[in-house]
C-alpha cells in the first residue's frame, strides 16, 4: 500500500541506506554548503561594506566643503554685564572667552543623533562695530576717516604667524591702557599705520585710545580664516554715496581688548560660532537612513541651538543669561543640509545599482547550486532506478534529496553568517532575507534536480501524455510553456519599469530595478537555447568537411548535450551579462564625470564672481596679465520670474545667460548656440531706454508665450523681454556658458540673451559673473590646456582685483559689509581630477567588478561541473578512440572544442544582454545623480571592461578542461584492452 504522493514505506530502501548513500555522495553537499556560505556572506556584508566606503565618501565631501567656509555658523549679539539695576560694571577680564565657550557648547551638546557625531569642533568669533580710527599721522583715505572693526577668534592663534612685534593680549593696566591691536601687512599699508603707533577709535558714545602692538600674516592652509573674516586681512573700499567712499578693516584683539571696550560704551557684541562638521570612520552618516537623519538635524539645529542656550523663552526681546553676559537667541546659516541632501539622491542611486550586481550574484550562485544538484542527480541514476523500481516515489526520493541538503545548506548559512559578523567591524549586517532565500533554494536544488530526472524517466517510459484545454489547442509542450512564461514575465518588467522610471526618491533599495534583471537573464538565456543548435549545425557540417577527428567529435558531444547546456548558460550568461553592464555603467559615469567638469568649467578655467562687481577681464587676458591665458569670454548669469501679458501666467526659475555672440563664435566655433545667436540679427541692434531685451529661449518657454513678449522680474529690477527665436535642443549643455547655467539653472526654462541684451541684464546679488579663460581659443579646454595657465598668478590677479574685494563667506564680519556671491577659480585639470576622485562612484564599480569576480569563478565551477556531467559518457568514447591511436593531446583537444560551443554562446548572449540592459530599463536607469552634468549622460560603454569580462570567460574553456581532466582521470579507462567493453 502507498501513501501521498507515491511514498511507499522503506521503498527507498530505508534510512541507514539513505545514510550510507550519502556518506558516498558527500561532495555535492559539501559544493552547496560552500555555495550557501559564500552567498550568505555576500548577502550579509554587502550593506556593511559599502556604508563603511560610503561613509568614507561623505567625510571628504565634508572636508573638501569646508575648505570653502563654514556649513554651519550660528549667530547673537553678546551683551555688557550690567549689575542688578542694568547699570555697567567694571570690565569683567577673563569672562569673555569663557562665555563665548559656553554658548558654544551648549549650542553643540544641543543636537542629537547623527549630528551630535558629526559636530566634532564649535569656535568662537566676536567683534565689536566698526569704529573711525584718526590720530596723529593717520591719513584719511578718500577724504574720509577709516573704519576699524575690532575682532577676537579663539582660533586664530594657530592660524596666524606674526611677522613683527607680538600678539595682543592682557597690558599691566587693562582698565586704562589702551587697546592692544594686531594688524595684517595689507592693513598697515592701506591704513597708514605701523607698528607702536598710537591711534584714536571713536563712535557712537565710544572713544578709545589703541595701539599697534603686532604684524602678522595667514600660515598656509588657513584660508578659512579669511573667507569668514575677510576684512582681517585685506581692507575694502565701499561706496556709501555718490562719489564718496570709505575704508572699512578688521584689527585683532585679544578677549581683553573687547572686554575694555564693553566698559568704554561697547554695550553688544556681535559673536559667531563656526561648527566644523567631520564624519568619523565608524559613523554612520555615510548610510542612506544616517543621511536624511543628519540632513533632517540639520535644517532643524537653529531650533535645537536656540532651545539649548535659552530654554523655553526664545525672543529677541529677552536675551538669554549666559555666564556673566546675556546673549539674544542664535540665528543659525546652514549648508550641511544640502551636501547631505545631494549625497543623500546620490546614495540612493548607488543602493539601487548595487542591490542589481548583488541580485545577479545571488542568482548566479542559486544556478550553480543547480548545476551540481544535477551532477549529483546523474551520479546517482543507477541507484535512483534500482529504488524506483523497487517502489519508490518521486516524493520520497526527493525528500531523502531535501535532508540531505538542508543540513549542509543551514551549515553554510551559519558559517556565512559568523564570517560576516568577524568582518562586518560592529556595522548593521544586511537584511537576513536574501541570505535565507538563497540558502532555502541551494537546498532544494537537489530535490529539484531529482524529481526532474524522474519525471525524464518516466516520460521516455510511456507515451507522450495526451494534451489538454489550451496545451492541445496550441500545441503546447511543457518546456514552451515554461518559456512562454519567462518571456512574458521579462516583457512585463520591463514595461512596467520603463512606465514607472526611476524609483522614488529616498528609496534605500529597488526592488524592482535589482529583480527585472535577473528574470531578463533567464529570458537571455531561454533565447540563446532556442538559437544555440542551430549555429552549432553549421559549424559541424564544416567541420565534416575538415580533415582530423578533434573537431568533428568535440563538436558531436557538444550538439549530443545541447540540451545540457542549459545548465551552464544559466550560471555564465547572466554573470557575463552582469560584468557587461557593470562597465558599461562605469564607463557612461565616468565619461559623464568628464563631460560634467568640462561644462561647469567652459574652458581651460573660469573665474566666477559676484555680479554686481565686474571680473578683472582685462587683466586676465591682457600683457602681461595671467601667462597661458590667451582669450576671456565673459558670461553673465541671473534669475528671473516671467509673466504673462495675456492671462499672468508666472514661470518662477527661469535662468538668464548673457554673451557676445561674436565672441562665442571665436572661442567655440563649433558651438550650435553660437551659431543660433549669429543668425538672429535682432540679438545686436541697438536698443533704447527701456527697450524690450531680445533673447532666445528653450522650446518649452517659447510655448508658454506664444505672443513672444512678456515681464521679467529680477528681483531688483524689471524689465521686458521679447522671444526672437528658440534654442537649439541641448543649448543648456553648451560648455562656454555652463558654469553660469550650472549656477542659476535650467529648471523653469532658459533664456540666452546677446549683444546689447547681454550688458542690459541686470546685477542680481547672489548671482555670479563667469569669465571663461581660454589658452588656444577656437578649441575646447582641456587638462593639458589648464596645466599651461599659471594658477599662482591667476588666484593673484582674481584676489587683487575689485571682483574679490569683501567677497567670502559668511562669518561675523557679514552684517557689517555686503560681500554678495562667493569668487571660485575653477582649473579644468583640478575639476577632472576631483570628478575621478568621487568615493560612491568607485563603490558602485567595486560592487560590481566583485560581482563579475565571484559570478566567472562559479562559471568556473558551473563548466566543471557540466564536464563532469558527461565525463563517464566522454571517457569511454575517447577510450575507444584511444584505442584506435588517438594520441593524447588530441582526447585534451575534444575536451575543449566540446566546451567551446557553450561559451561563446555565453559570450554572445551575455555581452548583448549586458549592452541592451541599459535601453531596457529606460528612464529606470538613472545616472544624472553621479555626473551632476546638464542631462542625462549619454551611454558610454568601458570596452576594455567588457573586453576583460569576455576574455575572462574564455579563459574558463582550459581551466575548466585541466580541472575536469583531473577529477575524472580515474573514472574511465585511458584505453580499452582486449574483450573490454564501452560500458
């Protein structure tokens, strides 16, 4: 009597004989509980791995920022001690310093959670206004007295070196002495002051004898220092009215100085506190969730800084006690939030990509489990058929299967798991899912494997089964259906992935992006069986014809196993597939990285400032100027927001870019928008007071105002623009005027303005002026080009010309002087080095060269395998060759020429798999988020990468023929003697 499913009772011949068949079978668990292993630790420390490079990425994007200034500065006023009555008291030395780092602590200890960590240094800076400055000797430049602001930095003792005399600090006297001052070479010399002079500092009710006590000047690396407090450095002339100017500086004090000066009528002081911000090694800001928290804290530390110093009561009118002083509550200035927020999409992307190499990996793994499931499966045929015919079910047999390879399965996991746990150096492993799925499908390989080689038996033993409903209808077999469905699955992802796009974002993983690829492989490789046969034909007609037994006999046992093949495809097809589109990735990023540093270059250099204040053009390109540059191409940028004359319609963002158009065509002579500008005449007539500014614009605002005229407000000002033509597609992208679209942006429209228009634009504050430098105009730039341009002097002209005066970043100095937009130098060979230097780039390429890695070494596994599998049946055809005085190098030679067939199969099939991915995804494939560029980066595919995976492939072919002629060496005869058999 038989039970569910065919399960006879000791029909398999019970279990001590299970055990002993296993005790013999034991390589083929012993292969899948390394598959497992393997697979669990690729599963698991993936995440960890590429948090910890990741982190590491966001940590120089930290530092290479603040090179620039501050991302977070916090700012107050610090008021006078006054006694109980508010009345002032004696000058309180040595509190100042205390309080400032009071306050700065609080402030610090006030954030939580990623910024907490991140918060490694808080530094003071305070300052009282600006006073005149007049004594015996001082001269007045302009005709007026110049105005000293008197500042103390708690850090800048280290950043300083003085040259003459000392530092300031705390005289025999301090209540009466005068303020001790330190000033820098350029201050001394445009002031008129040396030191040891006495001077008088006088303002409104404060006067107060000073003397010059120090010369000093910045140490290298310290440009931090001046960018916050520019004037400490190099004074500025400022227009307060018409044709008259005044000389606004910064002197150093010590905290006495300002202390003295609170008890001579200072009543406030305006204090900065600069947080610099540091990702440590074993941090996890570099992690997608760590990444949006610290952006998150980021944008909320004003209110947490606040709450921290004042409590609950925040108001201006209720300074908040802190020391022996009162401080109004801080106002914070951040940029942290949107570097995190740029490397929060970024990361994102990298997730998603990453989660793809891993998918294939696991798949790859999962088909090689298969592949010795089926060895073991064929090893076992006789013993399979000996307990079939004694009754055994198909059920039963692949139970026995199951136990034997969930203990070896389960063992791998685990180990896979204690490996992961030893390297993962105390980060988060990754999700267990993966790991347990590839785990549960390694241990059903075998069960698989014979339940598939029953359900063969059993169909060569009867007639075909007689079809049913729709299978007889169409003529359907089972291996159709099965690859009807496969294809339909491949074609229904892929649809819905092109419709969807790219996936949300602040999406930690996808899914879908990492899944749709895999069943593509599978679909790769249903089509490459349907194909393999009938190349394989031809190529054996040929070889008929061919004198020698090599060919011809390889090639016989490669089309007698094409349907074996299937085995071996499964694992190299999508693992060439993977390495393919891997370097296809890295090569479209990189060329994109490339592209995207020459745009926001324009040329072999730009110097961008601010807009209000014109760009030393003439000294730069002039004799004896800047040497290597031989031409400046002035580009003028800025925003504005369009209305509608007929319904108000309103377009907000809309860029502004201004350039000669004759110039343009010098520079860029292959340029589309030169030559769209050139054959627009209106763009240079004359125009008069009030004079509609004709432009070109992009296709989409050309729609929006079909009548063609319209306002445009600038903030400051407004005017009236007329459309005159449209852009030719991809003018945005256009090199010489990209670092001022890459400024203002393409996001509500562009409009190119030239000639008259061009100089007409208006001066926006907080917009910048580029000044394109070319080295041989008429040809782009280039990193040879840049390396020719003396960059000392270049940074010279730029820091002493009217365009850097002022301009910096925004320390305390900023409410006393309006500085508008940052100067940035750009040098097209520092731009592409910095583009080749991106750490998530180099992630997403290790993730996938180590995919590719594992994925050819268990192709190596799977060929082996699949030689082994037909080895007994190959042995003993070449013993009888042998037999017939086959030599030795030609029994090798069929081993290889068998092997052939399959991998360039799997070469071809791969390698179009991996080029036609990209085309397959569509708009799902997002890489904009790495180059930063002005659209989408065109594929760009890493031949040589390809070329390597492909050759890597091959090389396969004699491993694999070595290794299987070693394991199979004494499993057939080398020759048959005489009365010997084939069998």
């Amino acid at each position: 009597m038989t039970g569910w499913g065919g399960w006879r009772p000791g029909g398999f011949g019970g279990w001590r004989a299970a055990v002993r068949e296993a005790r013999t079978g034991w390589p083929v668990p012993a292969v899948l509980a390394v598959l497992s292993a393997v697979l669990t630790v690729a599963a698991l420390l993936w995440p960890p791995v590429f948090d910890r490079l990741a982190t590491r990425e966001l940590a120089r994007r930290l530092d290479a920022a603040q090179v620039g200034g501050p991302l977070l500065v916090s700012r107050a006023s610090l008021n006078a001690p006054v006694d109980g009555r508010g009345g002032p008291l004696p000058p309180q030395f040595g509190t100042l310093d205390t309080d400032l780092v009071k306050v700065g602590e609080k402030m610090r200890q006030g954030a939580s959670g990623e910024l907490a960590g991140a918060l490694v240094r808080v530094s003071g800076w305070v300052q009282a206004d600006g006073m005149g400055l007049s004594g015996d000797g001082v001269p007045e430049p302009h005709g007026n007295a110049g105005v000293m602001s008197l500042v103390y930095a708690q850090d800048a003792a280290g950043r300083v070196r003085w040259v003459a005399g000392r530092a300031p600090g705390l005289p025999s006297d301090p209540e009466r002495a005068p303020i001790e001052l330190g000033l820098s070479a350029a201050s001394l010399e445009q002031f008129g002051l040396k030191v040891g002079q006495r001077v008088q500092l006088s303002g409104d009710a404060r006067s107060t004898g000073a003397v010059v006590v120090g010369e000093f000047e910045p140490l290298e690396g310290s440009d931090d220092l001046w960018r916050e407090l520019p004037l400490l450095n190099s004074p500025m002339d400022t227009q307060v009215q018409a044709s008259q100017y005044v000389r606004y500086g910064q002197a150093m004090v010590s905290p006495a100085g300002l202390e003295a000066m609170e008890s001579r009528g200072a009543t406030a002081l305006d204090a900065a506190w600069v947080f610099r911000a540091a990702e440590q090694p074993w941090g996890t800001g570099g992690t997608s969730a760590g990444a949006r928290e610290l952006s998150r804290q980021a944008q909320e530390f004003g209110n947490t800084a606040a709450v921290a110093v004042c409590g609950g009561l925040i108001s201006d009118r209720f300074p908040c006690p802190v020391g022996t002083r009162t401080v109004t509550p801080p106002r914070l200035t951040q940029q942290l939030s949107v570097l995190v927020d740029a490397f929060v999409v970024q990361r994102a992307r990298t997730v998603a990509l990453q989660s793809f190499a891993l998918a294939g990996l696991l798949a790859v793994g999962v088909s090689t489990a298969v592949a010795a499931a089926r060895l073991g499966a064929r090893r076992r045929e006789a013993a399979l058929a000996l307990q079939r015919a004694r009754g055994a079910g198909e059920p039963a047999l692949a139970a026995v299967r199951l136990l034997e390879a969930v203990p070896a399965a389960l063992a791998g996991l685990l180990a896979g798991w204690a490996v992961s746990v030893r390297w993962a150096d105390g980060r988060p492993l990754g999700a267990w899912w993966p790991a347990v799925t590839a785990a549960v499908l390694v241990a059903c390989a075998p069960a698989v494997a014979v339940w598939w080689q029953g359900r063969a038996v059993r169909r060569a033993g009867r007639e075909r089964a007689r079809r049913r409903g729709l299978r007889r209808a169409l003529g359907l077999s089972a291996r159709l259906v099965a690859e009807g469905a496969v294809l339909v699955l491949a074609g229904a992802g892929v649809l819905q992935l092109r419709l969807r796009g790219a996936a949300p974002a602040g999406a930690e993983a996808d899914p879908q992006l990492a899944l749709v690829p895999v069943v593509l492989g599978l679909a790769a490789v249903v089509v490459v069986l349907r194909v393999y046969p009938v190349p394989l034909r031809l190529v054996s007609r040929w070889a008929r014809r061919r004198r020698g037994a090599v060919a011809l006999v390889g090639l016989a046992q490669a089309g007698r196993r094409s349907g074996a093949a299937a085995t071996a495809l499964l694992v190299l097809v999508p693992a060439l597939a993977c390495a393919v589109f891997g370097a296809l990735v890295s090569g479209t990023v990189r060329e994109g990285r490339v592209a995207a540093a020459q745009w926001r270059t324009g040329g072999d250099a730009v110097v961008l400032g601010p807009a209000q204040r014109p760009l030393p053009v003439e000294e730069l390109g002039g004799v004896p100027g800047v040497p290597g540059v031989a031409g400046v191409l002035q580009v003028r940028g800025g925003l504005a927001s369009l209305t509608s004359d007929d319904d108000g319609t309103a377009v907000k963002g809309v860029g502004l870019a201004g350039v000669d158009p004759a110039a343009l065509a010098r520079y860029e002579p292959g340029s589309a928008l030169a030559a769209a500008l050139a054959a627009s005449p209106e763009l240079a007539e004359p125009l008069g007071e009030g004079a509609e500014l004709p432009a070109l614009a992009d296709a989409v605002t050309a729609a929006r105002f079909p009548d063609g005229s319209f306002d445009a407000d600038a903030g400051t000002s407004r005017f009236r623009v007329r459309i005159v033509g449209v852009l030719p597609e991809g003018a945005a992208a256009d090199r010489a005027i990209g670092p001022v679209v890459g400024d203002v942006g393409t996001a509500g429209g562009l409009l190119v303005f030239g000639g008259p228009g061009a100089e007409r634009l208006p001066r926006q504050n907080g917009q910048r002026t580029a000044a394109v430098l070319f080295t041989d105009p008429g040809r782009p730039g280039s990193a040879a080009g840049a390396a020719r341009i003396d960059a000392t002097r270049l940074r010279a002209v730029v820091a002493g010309s009217a365009a850097a005066a002022g301009a910096g970043g925004g320390g305390a100095a900023g409410g006393a002087v309006g500085r508008g937009a940052a100067v940035e130098i750009r040098l097209l060979d520092g731009q592409l080095r910095d583009s080749a230097g991106d750490g998530l780039v180099s992630a997403l390429e290790t993730a996938f060269r180590v995919s590719a890695a594992i994925g050819l070494l268990l192709g190596l596994v799977a060929v082996v395998l699949e030689l082994l599998l037909g080895s007994a049946e190959r042995g003993r055809m070449l013993a009888h060759l042998r037999t017939l005085g086959l030599g030795g190098r030609a029994a090798a030679g069929v081993r290889l020429v068998q092997l052939l067939p399959v991998v360039a199969a799997a070469v071809v099939g791969g390698t179009l798999l991996g080029l036609v991915l990209p085309w397959l995804l569509g708009p799902a494939l997002e890489l904009r988020a790495f180059t930063a560029g002005p659209g989408a980066p065109p594929f760009a595919p890493d031949w040589a990468g390809i070329a390597s995976a492909a050759v890597g492939l091959l090389v396969l072919v004699p491993c694999a023929a070595a290794l299987e002629g070693v394991a199979g060496r004494r499993r057939v005869p080398q020759v048959l003697r005489l009365g010997e058999g084939a069998q």
